[in-house]
C-alpha cells in the first residue's frame, strides 16, 4: 500500500473519492498483510461510522434495481444528502470478478460529487451481498454518506442474508414477470419493511393495483416484523421518477420509528454479533493454512469426508477441537 492507514482515514474524512476507493480495495483484499493492515483502518474509522441509514434494495433480476436506485439516489441528493452505491455483482466464475459494472450503469448518478459508486464482485459469497459489504459500508459511513444503498445480486431465496447488514429492506417488484403471488411463500417477504411496485405505466396501471391489494391482504397475515409498522406497497416508475418521494418518506418514516422504539440500535448489535461470528468462521478455516501441518491435516480431514470414509461433519468437528486444542 502506498498510503498509511492514518493516511488513508484522512482521506477518508475528507471524502476524497480516490482513496476512499483505495481504502475499500484494502479492505476486500485478502491478502495476510493487507488484513493486518484493514483491521487497523477500520478501528481507526469506527468513532466515525455508524450516522448513516442502511438501505438494502432486493428483486429479481429485470426488477428495474440499478435505474431505481440511480434515480432515489439523485433524489436523496435534491434533499440534501450524500448517497454512496455499494452495487454487488455477480461474480465471473472464471476470475470472481464483476461481470455487470453497475458504475456504467449509474452513469448520471456517479458523475454526482455527493454521491460514491462502488461496484464489488460477490466473490461467490451467498446472500446477495459480497463478503466484506458490512466493512466497506463502514468506511463509507465514515466518509460521510448520509444513504447507503446496497444493492443486492437479486438471484434467489439466500437475498434474505442482506437483512443482516441493512436498517431497511426495500422490495422491488414488477407486473407481469410471473412472480406476483410467488414472493409471499419466500422467506424474503417476511424481512421485507417497503415494497416499490416498479414499472408502472399507464397501460398496466389496473394490474399493478391489483397485484398491490394482493400483497397488502398477504402482508396481514404474516407476523410484523417491527411492532406499529405496516409495511407500505407503493407503485410507481423509477424511470420517468414517478413515487419516488413517497419511498423516501416512508423510509423516513420507519427509520424514526426505529430510533423511537430504540429498535435501530438493538438491531445493530444483533448484526454486529453475527458479523463476528463470521469473521470467527472465516479466521478459523485461515488457520488451517498457519502451518503445513495443520494443512495437511485439514485436507486430510476434507479428503476423507469427500470420500464419506466418515461423516463430514465429524470430520470437521474432530478437525476443528484438534485445532483448538493445539492453538489455545
């Protein structure tokens, strides 16, 4: 690295774009002195972070999710805020890099000087979101954007993971592509605060207020997530920025209701734990690579639940108190 930490948390605070761009490329290295290096950046940029309304924005694939957050983003900004795009791309199963480029995509919204655009490959990491989003969320929290829009892969039911590093799940939806009644049986429905029926034109006008009253009756029936909300479905087109006001408010709205019921903050906690217990995950299975030895050993283990010679997670269980053992 050609910056300090210290220079780059400078950096940081002074929203220079170039090395805040820096600081996330260290942050998702994972190389063994880039990680020593990223834990210190981040101890240094916590006083810092933690200001910022988490959006995690979710729907299938031709759900409009790019164009729609190109123009919330650009409406936020019309209020006065800064908005940074942490925009997860599939990942190319050849180099596990992005393969979409939402910054090409966004290209009016990251001309913007209040806003930040980073596109991230998922890496293969499951849960529509790539593995250190919650880390690179934290830096630009720290740089000063007031939203952070995380939006998501939009492949599938693992979406539901994204609950755990966002304040507010915003549901894309769209008319006509088969999966109107669909999403209720998912467990994504039940994380979900807002839903944006995208797309809405003046010829499926009538289909897209039903499809709205269908949700809102299916919505009565499940638990509420947060207690004296009701999760609001509105229609609108992103594209020609029709309902985008009424978005905003109304996550607005429930982020209020948040701070007021203490609910934000606990919320936080919560993730802050699982993202511990990630990273516990992710630094015992590094250890196995600390020595030869316990690398022979785990692949000794692996080859042996590969083979089912014996149950894999025995394997690992046996792996993993050995491992303990030895280390403590």
């Amino acid at each position: 690295m050609k910056f300090s930490t210290e220079e780059l948390l400078q950096g940081i605070l002074a929203q220079d774009k170039r090395i805040l761009g820096k600081a996330i490329t260290l942050i998702e290295s994972k190389k063994p002195e880039h990680r020593v290096l990223a834990e210190e950046l981040l101890k240094k940029i916590l006083p810092y972070a933690g200001k910022s309304v988490r959006i995690g924005i979710t729907g299938v694939p031709g759900a409009g999710k790019s164009t729609f957050i190109e123009s919330f983003g650009k409406f936020a900004i019309s209020q006065g805020k800064k908005v940074a795009v942490l925009a997860i791309d599939p990942s190319s199963s050849v180099n596990k890099g992005s393969i979409l480029g939402d910054k090409t995509r966004m290209e009016e919204l990251a001309k913007d000087e209040n806003a930040f655009i980073r596109p991230s490959p998922s890496s293969g990491f499951l849960g529509g979101v790539a593995n250190t989003t919650f880390e690179t969320m934290l830096i630009c929290e720290a740089a000063g954007y007031d939203y952070i829009l995380i939006e998501t892969v939009g492949v599938g039911q693992s979406e539901v993971l994204v609950a755990d590093i966002s304040d507010v799940i915003l549901l894309l939806k769209v008319v006509g592509t088969g999966d109107e009644l669909q999403g209720i049986k998912r467990g994504l429905m039940e994380m979900v605060d807002v839903i944006f029926i995208n797309k809405v034109h003046e010829e499926n006008l009538k289909e897209a207020r039903m499809h709205r009253s269908e949700l809102i009756h299916a919505l009565q029936f499940q638990h509420p997530k947060e207690k004296d909300w009701k999760v609001p479905v509105m229609l609108g087109s992103a594209l020609h920025n029709e309902g985008l006001d009424e978005v905003y408010e109304k996550i607005s709205d429930f982020i209020s209701l948040k701070i007021k019921t203490g609910r934000l903050e606990e919320v936080r906690k919560i993730q802050a734990e699982k993202r511990f217990e990630y990273w516990v995950h992710q630094y015992i299975l590094s250890a196995t690579k600390s020595t030869h030895e316990l690398e022979n050993q785990f692949e000794s283990h692996k080859k042996n639940a590969s083979e089912l010679k014996s149950n894999p997670s025995s394997e690992a269980k046996i792996f993993v108190e050995s491992l303990l053992i030895k280390k403590l």
